[in-house]
C-alpha cells in the first residue's frame, strides 16, 4: 500500500539537517526498493530546506511507523510534525488505460476500486 510521508521541519533546525543528512540519505538508499518518490520541501525560491515529501510502499501503517522509527531525520528530532496518509496512486498511470477506466466509472456512477 502507498503512503504519502509529509514532515515539516522545526524553525530554525538548519543545521540539525544538515549535520544528519549523510545519515539519512544511507537510510533511504537502503529503503529505495519501497520509495516511490520523495525529496525536500524547501522555500518558494528553493533556497532553503522546510521539510520533507516522499511516497514509500509498505504493507501497513504500522510498516511506515516503524521505519519512520529509525529514520535519522525522524529519530534526530528535525520535524514538528509528521503526516502520514494512505493514497491510491492515479498518475503517472500503474497500468495504462487506469484514468480511463476511472473515468467511464465514475460517469456511470459505479465506485472506484479499492487501493491496490
């Protein structure tokens, strides 16, 4: 099941990221099999780091939390807070066709298949 990872960082923890980020990056080189995407949340003028994003595939919550667990940023105390939310993956398209099916569905009112 897919998992969006949002965390914003503490004010003023500049320095706190940037002296765990080696840490982190081995973390998630290691977990790269079950991220999708993922990368940092910065500015408007992309000057500057304020958190995190990333889509990681695991077979429950309780999955994300325990590697939220031992993630360095997460076990450093860098974020004021994390989000952790199921999704249903629409684009880019797991197999073609599955907007379109989505779309013939939903203007017959039929439901939407559950998350795969």
């Amino acid at each position: 099941m897919l998992f969006s990872v949002v965390c914003i960082d503490k004010p003023g923890s500049a320095a706190l990221r940037a002296a765990t980020r080696a840490d982190h990056l081995d973390y998630m080189i290691a977990a790269a099999e079950s991220l999708r995407y993922g990368g940092p949340l910065v500015t408007d003028d992309g000057s500057l780091s304020i958190g995190s994003l990333f889509v990681i595939d695991q077979p429950t919550r309780r999955d994300v939390d325990a590697f939220l667990a031992e993630e360095p940023y997460c076990r450093s105390g860098l974020f004021q807070t994390v989000t952790v939310t199921a999704i249903r993956q629409m684009v880019p398209e797991a197999s073609p066709g599955f907007l379109l099916q989505e779309l013939a569905r939903e203007r017959v009112g039929r439901p939407s298949p559950p998350a795969s």
